[in-house]
C-alpha cells in the first residue's frame, strides 16, 4: 500500500527569507574551515575535531568561533 506524503512546499516569500540565511551559514562554514586549516593551537579541541564539526550545521561553525578558535 502506498503512503501519501504531506509534504508542503515552502511560499515563494519562504524561499527568498532562506536565501541570505544559506549565504550566512556557508560563510561561516568556509570561514571557519580556513582558519581552522591555518590555525596551529585552540583554545579547545583539536584540528581535527573542529574540521568535523564545523560540517554540523547550524551549530558547529558558531561552536568553532566561541569555543574553538584561539585568540590572539
């Protein structure tokens, strides 16, 4: 037997709302990505430990910056 899905699309107005928060979020994936790449210490954690988790969106980026990354 068949199931029938509920799936609801998202409005034309939802979509364009997600645009800049996608654009938000991939930033700080890559921007953390890279400093982790080129960081030799951290505050927390290891290498590659930080590089695992900044590909936990949404949280794991933020992580990276507020646990993670050694201030200079």
């Amino acid at each position: 037997m068949a199931r029938k899905h509920n799936h609801k699309q998202l409005t034309k107005r939802q979509n364009q709302m997600l645009v800049p928060v996608i654009a938000f979020e991939i930033t700080a994936t890559f921007t953390a990505i890279t400093d982790i790449i080129r960081a030799r210490q951290f505050r927390h954690g290891n290498k590659v430990m930080w590089l695992l988790l900044s590909f936990v969106q949404p949280f794991g980026p933020w992580l990276y910056f507020w646990l993670g990354q050694k201030r200079k």
